[in-house]
C-alpha cells in the first residue's frame, strides 16, 4: 500500500516518477532496519537450543544489535554527510546484507552475536542514509508531507511485521530464514537506490570531531546496555553503572559539541523549539511502541496460547490501521499542522494501552487485544507523520544525515528504556507467579504504565509545538 501511495501521487504531486520510486526503495532499507529489531524475538527460544546457547548468552543475540545500532548511530549520520548519502547507503545495504548471510550460516554462539554487532553498526549508517537521502529528494511542500508518511509509517510497520515474519519463519522453515530474509531485501533496496537516486553530501568542512565520536559512542552504547541490564532488575550494578556512565559520558558530549568548531552535533539540530518536540515524541513513543508490542505478543503467546506465526498474524489489525491513518494524516496535513496530530495520536494510544490491562487468564483475543491493537495503530499512525516532518524541519542539507541519525537513536533509545522498565514492573507485579493469572497481571501493570509514557507526548507537542500551519506543510501563499 505504502508503494501505491506513492507512485499514484505522482501525478498530483508534480515531482518526476523516479523521485517517488527512490522513496519505495529507500523505505525498503527503513524497513529491514527496524524488521530486524524484532524478527529474531520469537525465534530465540528455538534457536537458542539448537545453537546450544546458555540463558546469560541468549540476550545478547537481541542486545548486540540494539546496542551497535545505538551506539554508532551519530557517528553513522555525519559519515553520511560527509562521504556521500548515497555512497555510505550503498557500503552499508552490501555490509547489512553480508552480516545478515554471516548469522544465518554461523555455527557458534559467537559467530551469531558477532553477526548481529556488525548488522547494527551497518544499520546505523544504513537509517541516517536513507532519511537523508529522502529529506533532500523531498526538500519541502506537500509531496514531502506525503513522503514522510510512507517513511514514518515504516517505522510501526516494520516492528509489526518482523513479529510476524519471524513467528512464520521459525515455525515453518527454520530461523535461519530470520537472517537470510534480508539478503533479498537489500539487494532490492540497494538496485533501487543505485539507479534512482543522486549523490549528495555536507559542501562545508568535513573534518571529523573525534571527540565526539567518541563519547556519543560510548554514551549511547552504555545506555543501551545498562537499559537492557535493567530488564532483570534495576538494583542490578551494570544497570545503574552503566545509566549512570551513559548519562555522564552525554552530559561531557553536549559541553564538548558546544565549544569545538567541527561538532559531530552541531546543537542547533537537537536545541529548535520544534524539532526538540519531535525527538521527545520519537522518545516517548519508542518506548511504547517497542516495549509494548513486546508484552503484547508475551500475552498473546504465553496466556492465549498462540503458537508463533498466529501470534505475528495477531498483530497484523495494527499495521493496517497504522498505515490507513498516516496515509490519511498525510492527506490532510495542510489542514491539520503538526500540534493537532501529535497531541492526538498519544491519546489513541494510552486508551489502547489502558483497554489492555483488562487482561485476564481467561482473556478473549476478539474482546481483549483488537479493539487495542486497532487503537494503537491510529495512535502510531497520528505520531509518526508529524514527527517525521518535524525532526528535519529546517534543517541545513548539510546537517540533514545527523538530524536524521538523532531522530533514529531517540527511539532506540527510548525503546531499550522501554523493554528494561516494563520488564521490570511486569517482575514486580509478577512476585515470581508463572500461572496465566499472575503473567496476566504483570502484563496489565506494564499496559498501564506505558499509558502513562504515552499521555507524556500531549504536553510535549502542546507546549514546544510552534511552527505556523502553512510554514510546516510549505503552503505558505496557497
């Protein structure tokens, strides 16, 4: 759907028929990126038998990619800038897709970790690459409104089908297949790419702030994991120790980029009214998107009963409702602006997640989990469009790989933040019960809290949401 969305706005649109074919290809990439954040999950318990991994070792195999992505992802945007978006897309698509071949064939545990570190610092040249390509190609006017919201929309999909795509995989093939899937896709995007797409690259300095680089990595990758740690407990010392390492090694980040001549950051990205919204709302919603779809397939699984591919295929009335609602917020966005969907949307979302903590041991997929899932699509949906658009708003073309990168690398972060406290609370809520009464108790404390992280988005985009309706959707003088 996303696909005729954009090729049957051509002609509305105004733009060359090869501009919007570049965004099929280049939300193609978007889309292994974040299927990839989620299609192992339920393979994990089949493949941590037949890989002979032990409980310590098998989170890895979901942190080592969160955490390269997380790390990498700042550094990964001002490559981009600097070498040639299309270059650095075209290094990262062959990198991502040889990373994906090496995990599906490895034959040891480290081997597949090892696999999955290199698929996540190629996905984060990979992300940056590919919106900055897309901010460039659609520098303003409603065909970027209408752009954004194919590539917004990804996001939320992606997430969704890699649950499903790895259920279908696992149980009727071999989760291998969760690895090898991406050869294909990549060399579709990368062709794509190749063929459509202009180079573009940062006409100013290209010197590199090592520092920076240095200290992003390092911050970010210790909040990664001291998030992650904190899933089995937040008095754990590598939860704390590492958050506390994280949030220091950042803090030192912002005063070095506000003083050095070449930042990796230049602060005028993140610090905009507008565009500072739109990295709190990419937070915020990262961790309810992430974190929730998480608890909502452990409920569909463990307490439903749904075996791997019908729980995927559960999930499937939040995908269509997420990409029906983008593409109508699109339409309508000349109308609508940026506050009215943003501050709207999140309320969709806390009434999906508070219908959820009706949960129960005897819980009824019809009456229980699609009125949610279709709420939650919409809310989604509402967010992500305006969200796009803001986060590179105004951006210099020279900064738009980094703006792009920070957009990624707040609901990453967001989402490890996500997973570690609602893992946390549903173990409290839990006491240690593994009957379906206690899980679903767990699961309906998690569902309730994440209501609370979403209504956290309405102030956000009340308050620091400004820009003039015309000027946002480039409208002005129409």
């Amino acid at each position: 759907m996303a696909t005729q969305l954009a090729v049957e706005g051509v002609e509305q649109a105004g733009r060359p028929r090869r501009v919007w074919w570049a965004l099929v290809f280049l939300a193609l990439a978007q889309f292994m990126v974040v299927l990839d954040g989620t299609i192992v999950n339920l393979a994990l318990p089949r493949l941590q038998i037949e890989m002979g991994i032990n409980d310590s070792t098998r989170s890895w195999v979901i942190t080592a990619y969160a955490l390269a992505f997380g790390a990498f992802l700042l550094l990964g945007g001002r490559i981009a800038d600097f070498c040639g978006r299309k270059r650095t897309f075209i290094v990262a698509a062959v990198g991502f897709a040889a990373a994906s071949l090496i995990g599906g064939i490895a034959q040891q545990p480290w081997e597949l970790i090892g696999a999955r570190a290199l698929q996540g610092i190629f996905a984060a040249l990979l992300a940056p690459a590919a919106l900055a390509l897309l901010t460039v190609a659609f520098p303003g006017g409603k065909d970027r409104g209408t752009a954004f919201a194919i590539f917004g929309s990804i996001t939320g999909v992606g997430a969704a089908v890699g649950v499903l795509l790895g259920g279908f995989l696992t149980e009727h093939v071999t989760w291998r297949w969760c690895f090898f899937v991406n050869v294909p896709i990549a060399i579709i995007a990368l062709a794509g790419v190749c063929f459509l797409v202009t180079e573009s690259k940062a006409q100013g300095s290209t010197k590199y702030d090592w520092p920076g680089v240095i200290l992003a990595a390092l911050g970010l990758g210790s909040l990664v994991y001291g998030f992650t740690n904190a899933e089995h407990g937040w008095d754990a010392p590598e939860a704390w120790g590492f958050i506390a390492a994280g949030v220091f090694l950042m803090a030192l980040f912002v005063r070095i980029e506000a003083t050095v001549r070449h930042p990796l950051l230049p602060l005028r990205v993140a610090t905009e009214r507008n565009r500072g919204a739109a990295f709190l709302a990419s937070f915020l919603s990262g961790a309810v998107l992430i974190g929730g779809i998480l608890f909502i397939n452990f409920y569909i699984q463990i307490v439903l009963g749904f075996a791997p591919f019908l729980a995927g295929l559960a999930s499937l009335p939040m995908t269509v409702a997420l990409i029906i609602t983008a593409g109508l917020v699109a339409k309508n966005l000349p109308k609508l602006g940026a506050k009215i969907p943003t501050a709207t949307g999140p309320i969709f979302m806390a009434a999906a997640m508070l219908w959820l903590t009706q949960v129960g041991a005897e819980g009824n997929y019809v009456v229980n989990m699609l009125p949610a899932l279709l709420l939650m699509g919409v809310g989604l949906g509402m967010v992500f469009v305006p969200m796009q658009n803001l986060a590179l708003f105004g951006v210099d073309k020279d900064d738009s790989g980094v703006a792009s990168a920070l957009v990624n690398a707040s609901q990453q972060i967001g989402g490890s933040l996500g997973i570690a406290l609602f893992s946390t609370i549903a173990a409290a809520a839990t006491a240690g019960g593994v009957s379906p009464a206690a899980l679903s108790s767990g699961y309906a404390a998690v569902f309730l809290w994440a209501a609370g992280v979403a209504i956290l988005i309405v102030p956000v985009a009340l308050l620091l949401i400004t820009i003039d309706r015309k000027k946002f959707t480039g409208t002005e003088g129409a």
